[in-house]
C-alpha cells in the first residue's frame, strides 16, 4: 500500500470519528472533507506534504463556512456548502496570491 493511499484511509477513518463526536454535524464534516479530497487529488503542483497540509486547511475552512454559504446562497444544504467550498477555496486564494506576486503597482494607476 503507497503512503498517499495510507494517508488517505487514515484521514478517512478520522472524519468519520470526528463525526461522531458530540457538536459535530457528520453530514457537513464528510462533505467538506469529500470537497477537500477532490482538492487534493485534482491538484498535481507541490508535494506530499503541502497537499496534505492544504487538505486539512480546505476541510476545515469547509466545515466552517458551511452555515455561511448556506445562509447566503440558494443551497440550503450545508454538507452540499462544505463539499463545494473546500474543493474550491484554497485553489481560488493560490490563484488570488500567484496574480498579487506579479503584480505591477504601475497597472494599478493606468486605469
């Protein structure tokens, strides 16, 4: 069994125990971490370890902005909110900080 795979069961096993604890809703947690699964495996740039880490920081940013897009879109689903907000929010803020590097300040005042 490859280490990717073994990492991958183990986060697994960890959601599905973390749903279970008290405070936690499941469906919301197995849908951010499903969200952030699609994350990490579609992303090829980096290693092991930065996609781990970006992983874990998607799954929890999902978990937590659930209510929010819940709130604030037509989805009412809140599992549906995490799942489509950890897949999408750590490629959007890379995106956003690639373009701020190549940034021109001289752009800005063009317009």
């Amino acid at each position: 069994m490859s280490a990717e795979a073994s990492a991958a069961a183990a986060a697994s096993a960890t959601a599905i125990l973390a749903g279970m604890l008290p405070g936690v809703d499941g469906g919301t947690l197995i849908g951010a971490f499903s969200g952030a699964a699609v994350f990490v495996l579609s992303t090829k740039d980096g290693g092991c370890v930065n996609r781990v880490l970006y992983g874990f920081i998607s799954c929890l940013l999902g978990y937590m902005g659930a209510g929010e897009v819940a709130r604030l879109t037509p989805i009412s689903d809140p599992a549906i909110g995490a799942f489509l907000l950890s897949a999408v929010l750590v490629t959007v803020t890379l995106t956003l900080i690639e373009r701020i590097k190549t940034l021109q300040i001289s752009d800005l005042w063009k317009r």
